[in-house]
C-alpha cells in the first residue's frame, strides 16, 4: 500500500511539473516584427486576398459578402458592394491573372471580372455542381480551376461560358483544400481523420490515412512540391523530399502553447511562418529544424487563420473578426494594448 501510495505521489508531482509549464515557452525570439497591423473597415471574417497584375491592386474577400479594394499595396483598404441580391454571400477565395479575376463562394457563387474588378458578372452553375465552390485559381487569361468542399474540380478555358470536370467523385466534406503550383490537390477531411490527394490525369482522389493518433489541423505544399502538415497538439511535420510518400519526423516549434497550430507559408525556400490561435506566430529559417517566436503579435487579440506570400517581399496574415497583417520588415510596428 505504501509503494502504490509513493508511486501515486510521484505520478501527481510530475503532472503538477507538467501543468506548471504549459503557457511556458522557450522558444527564442525572432527579436523584431516585420508584421504591421492594417486597420480593415469591417469586423467580418476575412477568407482570402488577392492581388492583380498590378502588386499595389488588390482583394481581400470574406462572410457577409465582405469585398475590400487597396490600390496602395494592402495599407488601406475601401469597402465595396458588389450588386448581388442580398448579403448572405460567404466569399470564400479569390484569384487574379493580370486584369482577369475570379471569385467563389457560398451559395453556390462565381463572379468573374477582365477590368481588374471594375465590374463583376455572376457567372451561371449548374444546379447539379457537387457542393458549393471553395477555391479558385486563375491560370491564364479566360482558364481558371475551381473546386468544391465535397472534391469536385472544374475547369473553365472561355472565361466562364462552360465547365469541364476534371474529377467529379466525392471526397467528402473537407475541413480545408490547396492547390500547388502543378495543379495537384491536398484535402483534409471535416473530422481531420483523414487526408486525400489528386493530381491531374486521375479519375478520382486517393485517400491516405493520417500517420498518428493527432487529428490533422492543415496541410499544403511548398514551391518544390514537398507537403506539409499541421496537426493538433501543435505538430509539424514535412514529407521526405527523397521520398515523397514517407513523411520526416515529429516536430513541436513550441510544445508548451502551439496546440491550434492553423497554417503555414514559404517566404523563401528556407523560411517558414507558421500561425495559431491567439496571436501565436513562429517562424523557421532553416526550412523547419528550428524555429523562433514572433511575441511582438501576441497582444493582437486574433486568431491567425491564413499566411499568403505573393513574393518574398509582399505578404499578408488573414485573423478573425477583421484582422490583417501585412509583412513590412522596414515598418517599426505599434501594436494594440
């Protein structure tokens, strides 16, 4: 009884150790911040942002309908009301190839626009399409690509006027979807149990079971094709570059606090930033070995759902409830109290 009692008394010092040190981080710091806070005139959620030919041309795209316009590189932005019949409209992307765009959204949306977005045309989907679009890719001028959150993918090469499937069999409600640069497809489930992949030429999408017990949170791919993914509990984890279907080992940028881990971006080949709730940010320059903190953001009351890099000099990070930032390296950023 003695040594079951000792051996209980030893379990609870060591989670009472535990315990203590979550919210602890040793992380290092990145010891500056090359994120300035933009102020966006609306408080809905922001989902994706674009920019035209043009770098200081820009969208950002949201709920309620939400379209924003900069034409000063992303520092200010103006309000727009697109002529739809009501505001229900959720905006989930938008995509720009020179002065052509394209946006989606829910219900079931496609507005397309050749003047840089001077006007917009609703553009007519079959009443059949396979749930509700959710990403777009401009390609080239009148070829986009759009996909929905149940896996269909079509591509249009007249501007809209008609729609090709190039894979039309359900993957399942997914929790969220990429596109690399090839045009091969990433999509984790609405549970994250698990993740399916198509690239072009298949009929249908491969499904692949997740590589340990952490319900997936988000995956991508990097420039060269490598994958990447986020899992709960605040894991990282890369695809062997040598060996694209096995995966490298485990990593935890900040085992302590990184539990909703949310998304990641390349700036440059080496340099990753990875973003969560609560104003979490880390960043890697070594291409995921290490990794180091960005504390200057945590006082901005957001969680920071999306990271975009157009080029290694313009970047932007999409939060909740209206908030952007916007990569500036030569700004000294004021950060809200």
């Amino acid at each position: 009884m003695g040594a079951i009692l000792k051996n209980w008394q030893g379990f609870l010092a060591a989670l009472i150790v535990i315990i203590s040190c979550i919210g602890c981080s040793n992380v290092p710091s990145t010891g500056y911040n090359p994120w300035q806070v933009i102020n966006i005139p609306t408080n809905a959620k922001l989902l994706d942002i674009a920019f035209t030919g043009d770098t200081q041309h820009g969208y950002l795209v949201g709920s309620n309908t939400t379209l924003l316009e900069t034409k000063d590189g992303g520092a200010t932005w103006q309000s727009l009301e697109p002529q739809l019949d009501d505001n229900r409209y959720r905006f989930n992307a938008v995509a720009f190839v020179g002065q052509e765009g394209w946006i989606v959204g829910e219900p079931s949306l496609v507005l397309h626009t050749t003047d840089e977005g001077k006007n917009w045309s609703r553009i007519p989907l079959s009443e059949k399409l396979p749930g509700n679009p959710i990403t777009v890719q401009a390609i080239a001028p009148n070829v986009a690509e759009i996909a929905t959150d149940v896996g269909a993918i079509y591509e249009t090469t007249n501007g809209g006027q008609n729609w090709q499937a190039k894979v039309e069999s359900a993957v399942g409600v997914v929790r969220n979807m990429e596109r690399s640069l090839d045009g091969k497809y990433i999509a984790v489930s609405a549970k994250g149990s698990f993740y399916s992949t198509w690239q072009p030429g298949e009929t249908a999408w491969t499904p692949h079971n997740r590589n340990s017990s952490r319900r997936l949170e988000n995956m991508g791919f990097s420039n060269n094709g490598q994958l990447w993914l986020l899992a709960r509990g605040g894991q990282v984890q890369f695809s062997d570059p040598a060996k694209p279907d096995e995966w490298l080992e485990v990593e935890y940028p900040e085992l302590s606090t990184s539990w909703g881990l949310l998304d990641l971006a390349y700036r440059t080949p080496e340099e990753i930033w990875v973003s969560g709730g609560s104003g979490n940010l880390l960043r890697s320059v070594d291409g995921g070995k290490t990794w180091e903190k960005d504390r200057y953001v945590e006082k901005v009351a957001a969680n920071f759902y999306k990271i975009v890099f157009f080029n290694p000099e313009q970047g932007f990070i999409i939060g909740d409830r209206g908030v952007l930032l916007k990569y500036n390296p030569q700004t000294t950023t004021e950060l809200p109290s």
